[in-house]
C-alpha cells in the first residue's frame, strides 16, 4: 500500500504550485517594469530636459556607453544637440523589458535653431527616431546601447530630407 502522505503531498503541491508561479511572474513583472521607470526617468530628466547633475541617479559609476566606458563624451554630444535645437522634444514611442534589459523607440522633435555638425542654423523643423537598450543592475543603468537616425537628421537640417508632418507621431 503505497504512504498516505503522498497522495495528500501531491495534492498540496497541485493546490499551491499555481500561486509560486504567480508570485514568481509577478516578481519578474515588477523588476521590468521598476526597470522601465528607471530607463523613462532618465531620459525625461537628463535626455530631455538636460540635467546631468541627475547623472548619479540613474548611472553605475562603471557604465559604457556603445561599448566604451566613456559616458562624458556621450553627455557632451547630448549637450551639443540641446544647444542646436533648444526646443527638442522626445517622446517615448514604445518600451519594452525582459530581465534586466529595457528597450525603448523614441522620437524626437525641434527647430534647427543653432550650428550642429557644422551647418549653421536653418529654423528647419525635424524629426527623427532613436532607439535605446539599457540593462540594468540593482536599479541603475550600467549598460547603454544607444542609436539615432543621424542620416535623416542631417538631410532634414540641409533641406535634402523630407519635412516632418505638422503633429506627427
């Protein structure tokens, strides 16, 4: 006869299984989507809005860019597209997170309004996309692979690219 445990273990085991594997996809859900914030906050304040005094906020002191440990040069190109177009505007098109990595299409907007890559300022509209995969540990970013269509840029600020939609999204 087989131990009387085992049918009640068995059943024990079937009754809380579903919940372990709730509570577990519900942990890993709430790590994405703490992930996602993270990656949304900074590139509202530092992408967007130019405070690198937030650096420490969201970035391991160890995080590369592309590849390079070299964050500054990176920040110091984001300086450079703020001073050219002043009224940059971003938005976050689509997120998407599994584990510790967290994608992100952006889309951004503004007045050629200053010199960049040696065209001088055109009062030109554009718009054009980026995307951005960041993983992250303990809730910093400590890896960024960042890119934008800077062909499309360029030919929009030399007049050769088509002109943006008026509200476009």
């Amino acid at each position: 006869m087989p131990p009387l445990f085992f049918p009640s273990s068995m059943a024990l085991a079937m009754a809380i299984m579903p919940a372990v594997l709730a509570a577990q996809s519900m942990a890993g859900e709430s790590l994405t989507e703490r992930n996602k914030a993270v990656v949304r906050a900074y590139l509202h304040e530092i992408v967007r809005h130019g405070n690198v005094a937030a650096l420490e906020r969201y970035f391991a002191p160890t995080v590369r860019f592309n590849g390079v440990p070299d964050l500054a040069s990176q920040i110091a190109r984001s300086a450079e597209i703020r001073r050219a177009f002043p009224d940059l505007e971003m938005t976050i098109d689509q997120q998407i997170a599994e584990g510790p990595w967290v994608a992100t299409r952006v889309t951004f907007r503004g007045t050629h309004a200053g010199e960049f890559a040696g065209v001088p300022a055109t009062s030109r509209r554009v718009e054009y996309a980026g995307t951005a995969m960041d993983r992250l540990e303990d809730g910093k970013v400590v890896e960024m692979w960042h890119a934008v269509n800077m062909h499309l840029l360029m030919r929009q600020i030399s007049g050769q690219g088509s002109t943006p939609r008026k509200n476009a999204r």
